[in-house]
C-alpha cells in the first residue's frame, strides 16, 4: 500500500465528501464497540480520524495509525479541537498497516470504511491481521470492515462508464460533482481498477477536473473468515450493516467481530 495514494489531491476534499459524511451509522458503530469491549482502542487506516475522534470523545483511549501523512495532518488538527481531555486520549502515529509495532496492546483494533482492500496481496493482508493479534491483549476483538461484492460490478461494461455519486457545493464555494467509474476489472486477482473524478467549478468559474485511481481489492465472506482463523483469530460475530443485522444477499457491509485466540 502507498502513501502516494491518499497523499493526493483526495485529502483535501475526504471530509466534506458527502460520500463520507453520511456514514455516520459506522462511527456510532465503533464507538458503542468501544464501549463493550473497552480500551486501549486500535484504529489501523485511520485517514482524518473521523472515527477516532469520536471514540476518544466517547471518553476511550485510541491510537490512530494512518500512512498518508496528508490524512493524518488533519487528523492533527481535528485532535486540536477537542476538549483538553479528548485531546489527550487521543495518539496519531504514521505507519503501514501491514507491518508496524507500536510496543503497546489493545483491548479492541478496528479497521474501519474500506482500509483492508487497499491491501492487495494475501501475504499484506495476513501480516496485517498477525501485526494486530501481537498487538491484542489475551481475548481482544478485531473489528474488521469490507463491502459485500456485487457480482455485477465485478465483470459488466456498464460500470466502465463515469456514474454520478454526488454534487455539493463546497464551504469556500467550490461546486463538486463526483463521478465514478472502474477503469479495468481484474477477475482473477478480484481486484477492479477504480477511478473517482472530481469535476469542480472554482469561485470565479475556473473549472478543474481531478481523478483519483486506486485500485481496490474485493473479498468473499468465507475467504475473510479463513484468513481470520489462518492469523489465529475466531469470528464471533458477521454483520451485514452497521445495525447488527445478518448478512444477507443484499446487505451492503460485511463487519466481521474476531477474537484473538492467544
């Protein structure tokens, strides 16, 4: 994973997306998770700390860890505003997701809104998921987010043309519309190319057209539960919404909750 990606024009315009904005089901998610299973809380992929602010005001102690050092000076600055004791519980450090030793455990690590698919080999996501079990006290909970897959967005050419996500007007009077497309599927190694296009009309009508490609990795619900047992987790629980729901074949989400059996 680089920290090229989020290191782009996307960290300045990641908060106020309303993409991001309307998950505001996950965030209570995570924070009611802390609450039940307690804290030091670990927060792997961690961006602007949207989630890690609102845990740390839910009065836990979390560590963010964020490779993009764009993302993670917001999350700076979003830390500066919170009341002095938020602010305190709050630890923000760079670092891969896939290899990094913080000399600390935690009682829960959650890897929120999509962080694991940008991990794109089985070897990065197994060392992720073995890097969080020795950072788990005896019995700690991993919470780990991924979309369902559609099948169609996996092979049909309709989904090769820019489809509208979103237009909002942005504080300093920027107008964004956003567009998305997947430039390529990749069938074999489930991975799509995807493409998400920025077109935004500047205060004084200069326009400007901005494209952010990454390519995402997509999972099956049994190949996440195997990988889990593999790097010496348990799952406890699978959701297939941030209601606790059961996954079904409509459910948007696949959140599995795993337990470290060491």
């Amino acid at each position: 994973m680089s920290s090229a990606l989020y290191d782009s024009f996307i960290a300045d315009y990641y908060d106020e997306s309303p993409v991001v904005q309307k998950r505001l089901q996950d965030v209570a998610f995570y924070r009611d998770a802390a609450r039940d299973y307690g804290d030091p809380v670990l927060e792997l992929g961690c961006g602007t700390g949207r989630v890690t602010m609102a845990v740390a005001e839910a009065g836990k102690r979390i560590t963010g860890l964020e490779l993009s050092e764009r993302m993670l000076e917001r999350a700076v600055k979003k830390r500066g505003g919170l009341r002095v004791e938020a602010r305190e519980r709050v630890h923000l450090v760079q670092g891969d997701m896939a290899k990094f030793d913080l000399g600390e455990r935690f009682r829960l690590a959650i890897i929120p809104f999509r962080a694991f698919q940008h991990l794109l080999e089985v070897r990065q996501q197994m060392d992720c998921l073995e890097c969080v079990r020795k950072h788990l006290m005896p019995k700690g909970r991993l919470i780990l987010d991924v979309f369902q897959t559609d099948a169609e967005r996996m092979h049909d050419p309709v989904h090769h043309r820019e489809m509208l996500v979103s237009e909002y007007k942005a504080p300093d009077g920027r107008q964004v519309r956003i567009t998305e497309r997947v430039a390529a599927f990749h069938r074999a190694e489930q991975r799509n190319d995807v493409e998400m296009i920025f077109s935004v009309v500047h205060p004084g009508g200069r326009k400007e057209r901005l494209v952010f490609a990454w390519t995402l990795r997509y999972f099956f619900r049994y190949e996440v539960e195997h990988l889990l047992v593999r790097c010496g987790f348990k799952v406890t629980a699978l959701y297939g919404d941030f209601d606790r729901t059961p996954v079904r074949d409509d459910s948007p989400e696949m959140i599995f909750v795993a337990e470290s059996l060491e």
